[in-house]
C-alpha cells in the first residue's frame, strides 16, 4: 500500500479571534476556524480516489469528524463518523494496531 505522506490545508492556518467592528464587549468577533484535512499521495489532485478528507461537520446537534474516501470501485462516496468522545478510543485503537503492523 502506497505511503499517504502529504497533508494539505484547504482552509488556511488558524488565527486567533479578532474584533471587527467596535471596540467594546459587544464588538463582533469573527475567527478562522480549520475544518477539513486532506491526506493523500503527494502531487495527487485534490479530486483523486486515493484522498482521503477528514472533516469537522455539525447536523444541529453537535460536532463531529467525518472520514471521506471515493474510491473508483464504489458508488458515490463512503463515510465514517466520529463522536467527539469516540474519537480518542478511535484513534488509540488505530494506534495500537498500527504499531503491531508488519
């Protein structure tokens, strides 16, 4: 299996909050917020099969991480999704099997 080596930011890097308009406790603030991750072979367009996004997303009913792939040989695209909670024992889990990997 190919390496998936590049990471690319499709929102920009992540700022502090700034004030927009007025100085005072009501001023609006506005932040720049990163919520999706590409991971693929490098060089590969952002449209390719073999990317994978990885996305914040929110129904109403609170944040969640969503894993995108498109493979060629499916229809349409294939999700998985994440509970903020989930998401640690997700990953810790992943780790300790990739560690284990040959």
């Amino acid at each position: 299996m190919p390496s998936l080596g590049a990471i690319v930011l499709r929102t920009g890097h992540s700022r502090p909050s700034q004030k927009c308009q007025g100085d005072g406790e009501d001023a609006v603030k506005y932040e720049t917020r990163i919520t999706r991750l590409t991971v693929g072979l490098e060089g590969k367009e952002i449209y390719d099969p073999s990317m994978t996004h990885i996305e914040i997303e929110d129904e109403s009913g609170g944040e969640f991480i969503v894993l995108t792939q498109h493979p060629e040989d499916k229809d349409g695209e294939q999700q998985l999704r994440f509970d903020p909670k989930e998401w640690d024992a997700v990953v810790e889990a992943v780790e300790q099997l990739r560690k284990g990997m040959r």
